[in-house]
C-alpha cells in the first residue's frame, strides 16, 4: 500500500476518492487515516506545525474505532503517530526509518 511504501500524499488521494462516497462512521474513520496520512507528509516536508494539527485531527477521528474496523489493523500505528506528534511538538525530528505501517485483513 501507499502509506506503507511512506507515499503519504498518494495514500491521502487514494484514500479521499473513497471518501467522498463514505457516510457515517466509514467517513469519519477514512478522514482519520487521510489527515494521519497528511500529518506523514508534513512530517516528510518539515512543516511540523501542520504535521502535529494533522495528528491531532487523526488521533480524535480514528479514537473511537477498534483496532480491524473496515479491515485496517492500526493500533500500532496509532500508537507510533502519537508518539511521534509528542516528539515533533518538542521539535525533534522523526526519521523515515520510524515510520508506522498498517496492515490490511
């Protein structure tokens, strides 16, 4: 997938033209993964203000949901992208090594 191979901005594209047919809770949990997507790519770009609103904006969307829902496993990634939205607020950076990855039932 895109966001596994850190094309970040395609991922988000790929993502958005489902979610432009998504209601209800299947948008809500695809808006989640296009900003945390966005917050990767502000990351990769250096624009670290925008990267942790991004994760802010993920983070909220993407709480309510389990672990598996629509087939997406992201516990851990989750849990990585909140790590890593504490280190750039202190303005640290994050290497492309770091980077989370999701997987797919």
């Amino acid at each position: 997938p895109l966001f596994n191979s850190h094309e970040f901005w395609p991922a988000h594209e790929a993502w958005e033209s489902i979610w432009l047919k998504a209601t209800g809770d299947e948008k809500r949990f695809l808006q989640g993964l296009i900003q945390l997507a966005a917050a990767y790519h502000h990351v990769k770009r250096g624009t670290l203000s925008g990267a942790v609103r991004l994760f802010d904006a993920s983070l909220e969307k993407l709480a309510p949901f389990e672990d598996g829902y629509l087939g997406v496993r992201y516990a851990d990634a989750i849990a990585t992208a909140a790590r890593h939205r504490e280190r750039i607020a202190r303005g640290e950076t994050i290497d492309a090594r770091e980077y989370p990855k999701l997987a797919f039932e």
